[in-house]
C-alpha cells in the first residue's frame, strides 16, 4: 500500500512539473506578444499621434495581459513622470520579465530618448528581433511539448519502477 501511494506521489509530481513547465512557456509567449503589441502601437502613437512618452507608457501598461509586462510600462511610465532615469528602470524591469536571454538583451538596448524618427527606428528593430523570436518559439513549440512530456512521465516512471 506504501509503495502504491508514493508510486501515485512520484506520478503526480510529474504530472505537476509538467504543467508547470507548460505554464512557464505560455508566461513567455504572453509576455513576448504583449510587449510586441505594446511596441508596435507605440512606435504608432509617438509617430502619428505624438502621444507623449509618460502617457503613452502607461496606457500600454494598462493594456497589457501579463503582469510583469504591465509592471514594466507603469514603472517606467512613473519613472518618466518623476523625471528619473526611463533607461535604468526600463533595463531593471526587462529583467524580471520571463524571457529568453536573447530577447533580453535586445529590449535592454531599447533607448527611448531622443528625437521621434530615432526611437521609432530603435522600436522597430526590437520589433523585428521579437517578432523573429516569437516565430522561433512557435515553430519549436510541439517539439519542446513533446520533449518536456517524454522527460517528466518517463522520468516519473523511472522512479515509480525504483520504487517497486
């Protein structure tokens, strides 16, 4: 009876590592396509509307899903109002964000100063190298599905035949 219930905890604890992987990816893909719209209608508000910068972060910050990304735009968005330094606290926010290193690194080099026609130009290749992330990620998606299936069940397995 020992054995067949710490055989169910071992399963389980797999079962939950893996929904708790699936869980993290999703966190990733929500944050990249949030910030990814965010960019996008920012590029457009400061191109057309000319929308100034502390009320546009925080409208973005409003709209967005996920709650590290909204926490980036209000940070930042309270940061421009107070007259801060936006780089240092838009950096601090991007690392807290659930993303890859690479994607990182690329919105951490974001400068939002200057004039328009520079930090649109500076939007767009972030936009660029996101979009080109998220396409990455999506493409790869199934088979990292597959591969966090096969290691959390047949590892779980492993140790249910160890227990026995």
């Amino acid at each position: 009876m020992l054995k067949l219930l710490g055989s169910v905890c071992v399963l389980g604890g797999g079962a939950l590592y893996w929904l708790i992987a699936l869980a993290e990816r999703r966190r990733t893909r929500t944050a990249l396509g949030d910030l990814l719209s965010a960019l996008r209608r920012m590029r457009e508000e400061i191109r057309m509307a000319r929308t100034p910068l502390p009320l546009l972060l925080e409208t973005l910050g409003s709209d967005c899903r996920g709650l590290e990304t909204a926490a980036l735009f209000q940070r930042s968005a309270e940061a421009a109002l107070q007259g801060e330094g936006l780089e240092t606290v838009w950096r601090d926010g991007v690392r807290l964000l659930p993303l890859a290193p690479r994607e990182r690194e690329v919105l951490e080099n974001l400068t939002l100063r200057g004039d328009e026609e520079s930090i649109c130009k500076g939007i767009s290749l972030v936009i660029t190298d996101l979009a080109r992330g998220i396409e990455e990620l999506e493409r790869q998606r199934p088979e990292r599905d597959r591969r966090t299936a096969a290691l959390c069940f047949s590892g779980a397995a492993l140790l249910v035949i160890l227990l026995i």
